[in-house]
C-alpha cells in the first residue's frame, strides 16, 4: 500500500521470516558481489529456499522466487522467476 514502506520495514514485513521475504541470505553484498557468478548465486538461493534447504534462513513455506539481476557491458538485464510445482 502507498505510503506504508516505513511503516512496514519497521514491522519486519521485508525480513526473511516476515510477510514478503526480502534478501534471506543477506543480499549480494554479503558474498562480495563476485561479478559474474552473481546471477548464479541468486538462482542457488532460490533454489535452495523453494527445495526447503536454505538452512539458518529459511523463509517458512517458500513457493514463489525473483531474481533480478543486471550489468555486463551493454547494460544487460535479467529477471527470472521460480516456482514450486503444484
């Protein structure tokens, strides 16, 4: 909702354990950015919260991952989305 991100961060919504899991892992700065293996270890984060193997930080009923990721010479950009089977 407008206005309410404030509000909302200081609730813990974005938390790995909130409502709308933000950054389990700690982001990519947490593992140095190594550029170009970046995309690789979003995709493996996913994976491993979707597989429920995401230990320490595992969002509770993952079902659903983005990953967006971008750079390269000429701006490329990358978004992929995982899922659970039904």
């Amino acid at each position: 909702e407008r206005g309410k991100a404030a509000e909302e961060l200081k609730n813990g919504t974005f938390n790995w354990d909130g409502e709308t899991a933000v950054n389990p892992s700690g982001g990519l700065k947490s593992f140095g950015h190594p550029i170009g293996s970046t995309g690789c270890r979003m995709l493996t984060e996913i994976t491993k919260q979707l597989q429920g193997r995401a230990e320490g930080r595992q969002v509770p009923d993952a079902k659903i991952g983005l990953c967006h990721n971008l750079g390269g010479a000429f701006s490329v950009c990358s978004v992929t989305v995982l899922g659970q089977r039904d």
